[in-house]
C-alpha cells in the first residue's frame, strides 16, 4: 500500500469503487475481452480505474475479474494503488455480489458499483452520485430517453409505440450503503437483473436518478468500440504549466529533491518532506489541466501530509492528467541553489521522477543553477525550483 493510499484510508473505507470486468465481450467479439482492448494508448478498463484512483472521496478500488484475465488485469492496473482483485461469476450481477461479498470484512460505508466497459466516466458524474448518497440507500447516474421507443413483433414490425415520458437509460456508477445493497445482492442470487438498482429496488427501497453524460455510454458492440476510438483520433490538445516553489533552510543532515535523499550540511524546512523539486513538478502538472495546485488537494493544515513523501503529490497531479485521458509529453526541472551540487544526483532524480509518473526517463529533464550568491538562494537561506509540463489531452 502506498503513502497515498493509506494516507486515503486513514479515515477507513468509507467509500468503494467496485469495478465489474469478468464478463467475456461477445457481443464486441474478437480475441480479448474488451475491457482489454487499447483504446487511446491504454487497456479501456484502465480508464475508469484511473479516474477513481484520482478521486479524492473514493478509498479504494476492487476490480472483479475472471480468473483467466490475471496476467492482463495486472497490466491494465500497473502503477495504480488498488486492492487485490476477486474473481467474478456466469452473469454480471454474480460478478457484482461475490465482489460485495469480498468487500464485506473491510465494512465500507458505500460502495459505488461501475461497469468496466464504461471508460470514459468523469469526475463529475461520480461526484452526484456521491452527493445523492447523503440523503438515499441507493443512486445511479442516468440520461433521460430523448428518441421515440417502438416494441417490434416477431417479424420486425412494429407491434407497438412505447410512452417515453418518465423512461431513462441507466448508467453506472451505482452507488448504495454498503449493508442494503449486500443484503439485497444476496437475496437476488440467481436472478437476472441487469442492473443494481434493480437489486435495491426489488426490496422496495428507493433508488434515485442523477444526471449522468452521453460520454459514459457502454461498450457494448463493435461499433460502440469505433466510436470511443474516434474519440482519441483528434489532433488533441496541448497544454503547458509551469510551478513554481521555495522551502527555508533549516537544521538537518540532508535534503530531499526530486524524490531523492542527498546528504547535506542543512534541511529543508516543510509540513511535507518539503521537496521543492517534487512541489514544483506537481503544480506544474496541475496548471496544465487548470486543477489548481499542490496546496488545493493536501493543504498544509491537514495532519495527514505532515512529513509525506512528496511522491505522492506528484503521483496525484499524474493520476489527474490519466483520468482526463491525457498524458505527461515532458518535464523540465530548473532548481536553484549553490549547495548542494546537483549534478552529481541528475541522474537519479530522473529516474525517480520518471518511475513515479511511469514515463520514460527521455521525458524529464532536470537542470540547476546557482543565483550567483545573490538573493535567499545564494545566501543558502532556502532552495527554489521552477518547472515546466507539458501535457497531451485528446482533442
Ligand atoms: N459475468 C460477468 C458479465 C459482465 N461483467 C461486467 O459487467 C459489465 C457490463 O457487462 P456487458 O457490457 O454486458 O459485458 P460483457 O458481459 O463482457 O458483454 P457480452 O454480453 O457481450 O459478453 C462489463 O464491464 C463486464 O465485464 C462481469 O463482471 N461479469
Ligand atoms: C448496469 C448497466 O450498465 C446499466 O445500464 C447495464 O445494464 C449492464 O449491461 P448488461 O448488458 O445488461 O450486462
């Protein structure tokens, strides 16, 4: 478990991502399951776990997996801080309650239930579902039906028109307390309900529509799969940040800069490790996406960050530019000081740097200059660190 995560969890599971991926694609066919599939440079389950690792109200990810998928979960999830996956079942609502049941002994509150096939699910989405929870057992993210609805009969005419006032179509995340929907799932067993609420329901508790987003459509078939591909197929969109940071001078025996422990005749004085590098590299990340800076997401006042390694700043700030889809093109670190000389740890900072955002060490750069003793940096009264990202969001 990392930093992150425990730091996430120190309030315990108070809310849990449940993320079904056993079933077998048929209707997608082809030789993987299409969860499995790449789509926009990464696995589509990927996606979606992406963006609930970066979200700062859910503690943790269960994915549910079939027992043959092993080797491809671990590399659609490599990187990401999630618990251990537990096999699925014949039918996705199996799939659904021996996951539950698994999550049983670690007693989270609330568990928001997602189809992996949904990989472009936003942040925004499971924020109403969430908020819906303060005051329901149970709320699903949902579009009103906008076209008209026709049954057919056995020989493709039309047996009849449907009435569309008050219909939706369902989406996932569904999210419930944890103890209503367990028991509901277990009581369903052997059912065929196609969706949770529909769990909840049938114990005549109430479930409730949020706003959910044409964009968190499912990939059901082949053309559903062309469509989100199209998606990445855009120029896309370029962005730069910049960041900017300075921690005091202070009583020690070694700094830490860009993730690396370096021996010196001072500290650095900080509420975290107070690494200028890491800081300056995280803000940089955040301004690229416009998702205000280190400050807004650990703020000093919180206890939880006190003496953090600040690699899990900087893994947030990546797991922000993930979940939107996009990716780190390069970083370029300036760090001011005239002592300690940086030239001899380069190499190692950006190889931490590059192992904590999973880029390639050619996409970080990390450079040092004196301020010719002028100034707090050339009186040795602090160090400062100024850096550059650039960014890829698809167009
Ligand atoms: N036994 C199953 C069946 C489905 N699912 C998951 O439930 C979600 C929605 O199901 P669906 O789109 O129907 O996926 P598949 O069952 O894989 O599709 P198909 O019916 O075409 O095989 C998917 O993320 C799928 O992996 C699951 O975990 N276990
Ligand atoms: C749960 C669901 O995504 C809601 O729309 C959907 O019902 C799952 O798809 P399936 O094809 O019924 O498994």
């Amino acid at each position: 478990m990392t930093a992150d995560s425990e730091g996430k969890r120190q309030g315990g599971l108070k809310r849990v991502a449940l993320v079904v991926a056993a079933g077998r694609g048929y209707r997608v066919g082809g030789q993987l399951p299409k969860q499995y599939l790449t789509l926009g440079g990464r696995p589509i389950l990927r996606h979606c776990l992406a963006t609930f690792a970066a979200h700062p109200d859910i503690s943790a990810v269960r994915v549910v997996i079939h027992p043959d998928d092993r080797p491809l979960y671990e590399q659609a999830a490599r990187g990401l801080d999630l618990l251990e996956p537990v096999p699925g079942g014949a039918e996705r609502q199996d799939s659904v309650r021996l996951g539950l049941e698994s999550l049983e002994g670690l007693a989270p509150d609330q568990v928001l239930i997602h189809d992996a096939a949904r990989p472009f699910l936003t942040m925004d989405v499971i924020d109403r579902v969430i908020a819906a929870l303060d005051t329901h057992a149970g709320a699903i993210p949902a579009l009103p039906q906008a076209d008209t609805l026709k049954r057919a009969d056995d020989d493709g005419g039309i047996a009849g028109t449907v009435d569309r006032a008050g219909l939706w179509r369902a989406q996932t995340p569904q999210g419930f307390r944890f103890g209503p929907i367990m028991q509901a799932h277990r009581a369903a067993a052997g059912q065929t309900l196609t969706d949770d609420a529909a769990v909840l329901e049938a114990t005549g508790q109430t479930v409730v529509l949020t706003p959910g987003a044409e964009d968190n459509a499912k990939i059901t078939t082949l053309e559903d799969l062309h469509r989100a591909e199209r998606r990445f197929q855009g120029p896309g969109e370029i962005r730069v940040g910049h960041g900017f940071d300075v921690h005091a001078c202070g009583p020690g025996d070694h700094v830490v800069l860009g993730g690396v422990r370096i021996p010196h005749t001072q500290g650095l004085v900080g509420h975290s490790d107070a690494d200028v590098a890491l800081h300056a590299l995280a803000d940089a990340i955040y301004g690229a996406i416009a998702a205000g800076d280190i400050g807004r997401h650990f703020p000093p006042t919180d206890a939880r960050w006190k003496g953090a390694p600040s690699d899990v700043f900087l893994r947030h700030a990546g797991g922000l530019v993930e979940a939107l889809g996009g990716r780190i093109v390069n970083l370029d670190l300036t760090l001011i000081c005239e002592r300690p000389k940086i030239g001899p740890h380069r190499a190692a900072i950006v190889a931490r740097v590059a192992e904590i955002l999973g880029l390639s060490g050619g996409r970080v750069s990390v450079k040092a200059t004196t301020s010719e003793r002028l100034g707090f940096t050339g009186r040795g009264e602090g160090l400062a660190a100024q850096a550059t990202a650039t960014v890829m969001l698809p167009g």
